[in-house]
C-alpha cells in the first residue's frame, strides 16, 4: 500500500471524530501530527484501520515542548506508521493511551519518570525503572546529576579532573 | 574464631603449618555466587562452561550466598542495585572475597557518562581481585580466580603477629 | 494444563509476599518479581526492573553517532551484532545511505550466527531453570564455536563492535567461510542431539504443555514481538514481511507455534519456535556464504557525520523481538534523542497478565520460555 493510498484512508477514518490531520515524514515514513487533546480519539480510530501493534512510546525534549511519539505497526496489512503530539513544557499532560493499547502501559511509566511527563488516567503511575527516591528527571536536557545519592558519592574521578572528557 | 583460640593457647606455640592446611584447604574450594548483572555475566557463564572450566580449580557456582566463598561482580551495579549486592555480601559467611569482574564494576567503565551507574563496587564492598576487560575473557576472569588463591596461600589467621 | 481459580477454602489461610530476585538463578540477571502467593499458586506477580537501568538512551546524547556503537553491543550482550546491525540502519536510513552488498551480507552473516548463539543460551538456560542441567552445558560448548567464529572476524568474543555507520569494520578472513561452513555441518547433528536430550524428552515436554498460554490477541495488546510472538501463532517475521538488507534474496521458512504437544502459545511452542529458528538461520548463513559478491565493504562516509535534522524509526528482527531505534536529529554531530525499542521490555510487560493462576513454578518456566534479558528491559 502507498503511502498516499494510507493517507486518503487514515483522512477518512478520522473525518468521524472531525480530526484534520497534519501530516510529515519520518525518513519514508508517514507521520501523524495531532493536538493533544484528540489524541485518544485518533488512536482508538488508528486501531480501527488496523493499527493493533504500539511498538513505543517516546517522548523527545524540544526546549519548550515535550513531542510524544508512537511508532505503530499494523501486522495484517504491513503498514507502519508514527503518530505524534506536543506538549507545552510547563504543563506536560498528555492522554494515556493504556485503554487502546496495553502495551502503553510501561512505555508510559518509563517515559513519565525520566521526562516528568504526566499520563493522564494512568491505572498505575509508579516508577518503573528508577528508585522510588530518585530525584529529578534525567532525561530532560536540563538535568544535573546529584552529587551524591543515598551517600554513595556520584564522583567521577578519572575523566573530568584531567580536562579530557568523553562527553564533549 | 581465630582470636578466641588464640587468646587461649600458650604463647610458645607456633601454627604455621595448620594456617597452610587451612588456607590450602579455603583457596581449593572457592565456591562463587551465581550472580551475574550485566553482560560479564556471560562470560562467567562460558567459564564455567566445558571449555574454560572453573571446577577445575575447585570452583563450582553456588545458588544462595549462604553456600558461598566468593562473589564475583559480573558487570555493571547500578546505584539500584548497590544496596542489594552489599546484602548479598553481608549474607555471605566469612570467610568471603570477592572478585571484581570487568570495567563496570571496577570503575564504572563506558557508562561512568551515565547517571544511574554506580563508580566502581568498591564504594560498596571491599575487593579482592580486580579483573579488567570489558568483558575479561574466560582466560582473565581464570586468572583473577588464580590471583585470589595466590592472596588466600599468603594469608595467615593463626600466626602470632610480631 | 489449567491455571487454577483462587477460591477460598475457609481455612483461614492468608496470602502471602514472595520477592524472587533480583539474585535468583531463574530470573535470567537482575529483575526482582514481587509475587502474591495463595499457597503455591500465584494470586499477583508485579516485575521491579531498572536494576540494570544503566541510561544509555542518556549516553546516546552525549556521543557522537559512531561513538555510540559500542553502547549498542550492550543493550542486548547476547546478541550484540543484532544490536549494532539496527542501530547503523537507522543512521543510515536518516542519511539516505547507500551500503555496499558485500557490507550488508556480511552484517546478514553475523547477525544470524549470532541469532543461533544467543537461542543457543536461551534454550539452554530454559531447560537449567525447569531443572535439566546438562543440555545447559551442551548449548555453551556449541556456542563456543559461534564465539570463535566471531572473534576470528573481529577479536571480540561478546561485545564486537563490529557493524559500522555505512558499512562493516573488517572484510572476511580468507578462512571464514570454510570454517563457518565446517561449523553448520556440525550444528545440524548436535541440534538433533540436543533435541533428543531436551526437546523429545517426556519429563521436559509435559512439563510444559500448555502452561502459561499467551493467546494471539494479548501477544499482539501488549507488543510482544519475535520469537514470543510467533510461538502465539502469530505468523509475522520482519524480515520476510518487512524485508531489510539482503533478507529477500535469501530463502528461508518461518517457524510458528503450533501447539504441537500442548496448546498454541504456550511455554513449549515459544521453545519449540527457538529450535527451529536456529535451522533457519543456519540455512541463510549457508546461502549467503554462497552468494556474497565480492565489492568493498564500506559505504564513502564523511569524517564527521551530521545526518539531516528528522526523526527516523527503523526496527530489525532481534533474537528477543523487534528492535526499534527511534532517532530524532537536530544537524548537529550528536543524536538529539534516542529511544531503543527492544522485544524483552514488551515480554516482560505481559508478564503480570499472564502469569495469576499458575503455580510458582509454572512462573520459572514463563519467564525462561520468554527470553527475557535484564539490560533490554532497563537499557
């Protein structure tokens, strides 16, 4: 199936829900652009076209906003595409998706504990990889790891000192 | 135990001999903590393995730590999973070493960029033998094993210090 | 086999907490299950993973893109020509680069010596954990000679390194191909030997008929991918239904569950779907020591790779499921954001589904049959 042949079909299914979608590319990939606020509705219409398999969910800081994609993956007719939404920083609320598809259920749980992002109607928003006590969102471009945690120095002591730094 | 009999026995006596059976005895029988974190893990798996074959040099794994001589930090300890493995060594019966197997847990290795890591498990429990590698092979972490039994041959519990 | 329902008997009994792990020989490495327990039978079971969270999404941003490769051999230490293989399609596919034939059947090449080794320590550990040791041994020594293989073409037993941004780091030594081929003539019969330890074996066949059934719907609810996947009789192969690389001009069969001594999906079918895919792979790494072409074995890539401003999402056929690389650029020299997508995390998201109603040991025998690998979940 053509990506165009996708387009008019997905335009379609989204017509109902009176969604008018915003299409881009993802290196030959078709992406979906959508608000937040219809993004529950678009997913369940997603998973009417065929779109039964969420492979990840994944949420990319941008400075202002927090972009949340889906890669998604029809396996009876081998369509693939990537549905996406932004969030402003300061109020980073986004639908959860866990009744669509089961699989969000620790995608979100990863991604809302290292980008303190919040899904909303989450059954079970815990930490999933980090220690309950951990501070702070690592992933976010702006974290500043502690110096020390649970008085475990978090010193590094062979590369900085030296001026020779791996990360620069 | 050594300090008590120690304290009781005539000051003349001499137990060299005996510290040799013993530490003969402990370096011939270093039964090692199945436990493995990261990926040293299969390394030490294939050194127990036909062709490296740790029961060679009288080292079989054991399940529990409360069966255990050694414990070797195979990989990556994350600051996670620093409180469990410093568990994992007070629940061990003296005597215990322990082998720090690969650069992730001897210094942190390539993730010492991250955040989660944990610098080296010797901010947590002490260590006897650190093998490097990333991972060692089956022949290093071999090494490190022999390294240790060399350390256990010099040790002396019962000798009276000069 | 049937999971039990929980009644209560009025025998005042109470449930109690069970913790398996992180230091457990059947867990396969450091995940913790926290399991509420009605007798032997398993009322909850809730995973605690990050034990191995070792950030290495984090990592990805402070490197430059061919720096990080070494990093990927770690996400999944097992099958890390697999990993190194996704990751330079993705980079590739953001720069709409070309890569030499010769590069893309040497990366087939390993990536399925590879799949036979890390399905070789999948099986193996399985039958460990339902409690036959031997075959354990078996499958290390076999995969010895995958990890001499290896080291001849790249030095390193485990972490290779090998796959390289638009090409491969090294061409084949002029013996590889005798001594890989040598090497397939003696995988078929110890595979037979093998399967007449393991997989014919009463004792190891009814113990896992019909336990633990993941159906074809949840499989798919939950994202499990890969082998897990197809042992639910789902038939779907990414690179015959998706083909990447040189994978369409290979044949090969698709192996599916099919309930052969139980129901589909269940802990034998995912093990049986292991079997055979190390057939299969040995078949393609047959055919394509045949075909390879001779050519050079790296694409012309610039000093400093700068790949255009975009996302791209790229997945390849891991030993452990679909492994997705969601790569987001911004121009610069350094990936702007880098999510790994691995079949283990999805696996173990559905264990807590599955898993109320069978007896704890039926558990061991889920999460064995789920390869599930601690570093692919945590990353």
């Amino acid at each position: 199936m053509g990506l165009e042949a996708l387009k008019e079909e997905i335009t379609k299914a989204l017509s109902t829900i009176v969604v008018e979608p915003v299409w881009a590319e993802a290196a030959g990939d078709l992406a979906l652009h959508v608000l937040p606020g219809s993004l529950k509705a678009v997913a369940a219409a997603l998973k009417g076209v065929g779109f039964r398999l969420l492979l990840a969910v994944a949420v990319v800081d941008e400075g202002e906003t927090f972009r949340v994609v889906y890669p998604l993956c029809s396996l009876e007719r081998r369509l693939r595409l990537i549905l996406m939404t932004s969030v402003p920083r300061q109020a980073p609320d986004i639908d959860s998706l866990v009744d669509v598809w089961p699989a969000a259920n620790w995608h979100e749980r990863e991604q809302a504990e290292l980008f303190g992002v919040t899904f909303v109607g989450h059954p079970d928003p815990r930490h999933l990889l980090l220690p309950d006590d951990w501070e702070g969102y690592p992933l976010r471009k702006d974290y500043k790891e502690p110096e020390v945690y649970r008085g475990i120095s978090t010193e590094r002591p062979y590369w900085e000192d030296e001026g020779c730094s791996r990360s620069n | 135990m050594h300090y008590t009999l120690r304290n009781k026995l005539p000051s003349t006596a001499l137990f060299t001999t005996v510290d040799a059976v013993l530490n003969w005895g402990r370096l011939s029988s270093l039964w090692y903590l199945l436990f493995g974190t990261a990926c040293c893990a299969i390394e030490l798996m294939q050194t127990g393995g036909p062709r490296a074959d740790l029961d060679r040099f009288g080292a079989v794994f054991r399940s529990s730590p409360r069966q255990s001589d050694l414990l070797i930090v195979a990989g990556t300890v994350t600051y996670k999973m620093a409180s469990r493995i410093k568990r994992l060594y007070e629940q061990m019966a003296d005597p215990k070493y322990v082998i720090s197997m690969g650069s992730c847990s001897n210094c942190g290795g390539l993730f010492d960029l991250g955040y989660s890591v944990l610098r080296g498990i010797d901010k947590v429990i002490p260590v006897d033998v650190y093998v490097p590698g990333c991972p060692p092979r089956p022949e290093a972490l071999t090494q490190g094993l022999l390294v240790l039994q060399e350390k256990i041959r010099k040790q002396r519990y019962l000798a009276r210090e000069a | 086999m049937q999971p039990f329902e929980l009644t209560d008997l009025g025998a005042g009994t109470k449930e109690m907490m069970l913790n398996m792990g992180p230091q457990h020989p059947s867990t396969h490495g450091v995940i913790k299950f926290v399991l509420r327990m009605d007798g032997e039978v398993v009322a909850a079971l809730d995973p605690d993973v990050g034990f191995l969270h070792r950030s290495i999404e984090k990592i990805a941003e402070k490197l430059s893109y061919p720096d990080f490769m070494p990093y990927t051999d770690r996400v999944d230490y097992v099958a890390a020509m697999n990993c190194n293989f996704g990751y330079a399609r993705v980079v590739e596919k953001l720069m709409k680069m070309e890569v030499p034939k010769r590069a893309e059947y040497i990366r087939v090449i390993v990536a399925e010596l590879n799949r036979i080794s890390s399905h070789l320590v999948s099986v193996g550990t399985f039958g460990n954990d339902i409690g036959a040791v031997t075959p354990f041994l078996y499958a290390i020594r076999d995969r010895e000679l995958i990890n001499d293989l290896l080291e001849m073409l790249c030095g390193a037993r485990l972490t290779y390194n090998f796959v390289r941004i638009g090409g491969v780091a090294f061409d084949l030594p002029d013996t590889f191909k005798e001594k890989a081929i040598a090497f397939l003539d003696t995988l078929e019969p110890k595979l037979k030997e093998f399967n007449t330890l393991l997989s014919e074996n009463r004792i190891f066949r009814e113990r896992l008929a019909g336990v633990c059934v993941i159906s074809k719907e949840d499989a798919v609810a939950y994202g499990v991918t890969g082998p897990n996947l197809r042992g639910s009789g789902v038939d779907w192969d990414l690179r015959r239904d998706e083909p990447y690389s040189v994978y369409p001009e290979v044949s090969f069969e698709v192996p599916v569950g099919g309930g052969l001594v139980g129901k589909v999906g269940d802990a034998f079918d995912r093990y049986w779907v292991r079997i055979k895919e190390m057939q299969e792979s040995a078949k393609i790494v047959r055919q394509c020591l045949e075909q390879i072409p001779e050519g050079p074995i790296m694409a012309k890539i610039p000093r400093v790779l700068k790949p255009p401003a975009g996302d791209a999402f790229d997945r390849t056929e891991a030993p452990r499921g679909e492994l997705g690389y969601y790569l987001v650029s911004d121009g610069s020299s350094k990936p702007q954001r880098l999510k790994i997508r691995t079949g283990s995390f999805a696996a173990v998201s559905i264990i807590p589904k599955i898993a109320p109603g069978w007896m704890i040991a039926d558990i061991v025998a889920l999460i064995g049959s789920l390869d599930i690998i601690a570093p692919e979940i945590d990353r």
